[in-house]
C-alpha cells in the first residue's frame, strides 16, 4: 500500500508537470517534434519496425513493439525539449554551467529509457549482445521473454525523467537554510 504522501506528492509533481506543458513556447513543442521523428526513424530503422533494405529481422514484432516504440519517442522527444532554455530563464539563471544533481538524473534516466527501448523492441536474435552472451537458443528461451519487462521500464524512466524535468520548470525545490547570524547580531546578543 503507498504511502498518502507518496500519492499527494506524485499528484502535486504531474499538475506542475502540466502547468509546465502549458507554458511551452512553439519552439519548444517544434523541438519535441523533430526529436521524436528522429528517435523514432533511427530506432524503427535500425529494429526494422520500419521495414527498410539496410537491415533485416529473423524474428516478427509483436503486437506490442510498435506502441512502446511510439510512446518511447514521444516521450523523448518531449524530454529533449525541456533542455531547451528559454531566453528569461537564461537570463534569469546567469548563464550559469553548472548542472544540477536532478538534472543529470533525469539525463540518464532519459538516456537509460530509450536504449532500453531499442533492446525492448528489436529482434531477440538480431541483437549482437544478446546473442554472444546468450546464444541462439538462450536469445529466443531468455531475452525474448525479457523484452516486455524492458519495455515496460524504458517507458517508466522515460515518463519520470520527463515529469521530473516538467516540474522542475515550474517549481524548483528550495533548500531550507538556516540564517547564520552576523557578527554584529553575536556581540549585541553576548552583551
């Protein structure tokens, strides 16, 4: 059973996550687009989702492929957006280089999610990995019924990256610091 807070938080997180959509700009949404045509070119290419004459597929998709396929690029696509800086928040932030430890989380979650994808929807057999540490036969009787289970994380690491970065946008988390008082505030108060 999770937690009410748990809950509440994630509620909280996907309404800014929303709030964060809202406010795109057409470049940001334009960005996204392209981003998702390309992830989803260079993976269907590759896993012959897209059939093609440069590569080729012992074992047919099944019916879920093409859906987590889908999904995954849209939401790398999206992804890919949130790094784009808009000109107040540049201004705003200084220029500053330093990346953020939630940052360069959800970098490799995001990262993590659509390599995961690739593996998820192509051909068990195809797969060089797979098939050196696995074999033929092990390829087919262990990471083919692996493959769903993959599919079903890429798409999990790639919705939290993307709802982390979102609401991010909207609401940064603040540290709460404790006020060091000067040394004129110490002296009045040892008197």
């Amino acid at each position: 059973m999770a937690r009410p807070r748990s809950i509440a938080a994630a509620r909280q997180r996907l309404t800014l996550a929303r709030r964060a959509l809202r406010s795109w700009s057409p470049k940001q949404f334009a960005i996204a687009g392209f981003v998702a045509a390309g992830f989803a070119a260079v993976v269907g290419v590759g896993t012959v989702l897209i059939p093609n004459p440069w590569f080729a597929r012992e074992i047919d998709t099944v019916w879920w492929n093409y859906p987590v396929w889908v999904l995954t690029a849209i939401g790398v696509g999206l992804l890919s957006a949130t790094y784009v800086r808009q000109p107040a928040a540049t201004a705003a932030s200084g220029g500053s280089a330093e990346i953020p430890q939630a940052e360069r989380r959800s970098s490799r979650m995001g990262i993590a999610g659509g390599v995961l994808t690739w593996f998820a929807v192509g051909c068990p057999v195809c797969n060089k990995i797979a098939l050196i540490a696995l074999g033929y036969s092990g390829a087919i009787t262990w990471f083919a019924p692996l493959q769903p289970v993959l599919a079903g994380a890429a798409l999990v690491l790639t919705a939290v990256a993307l709802v982390w970065r979102l609401s991010g946008q909207v609401a940064c988390p603040v540290r709460a610091t404790t006020p060091v008082p000067s040394s004129d505030t110490q002296m009045e108060l040892s008197r």
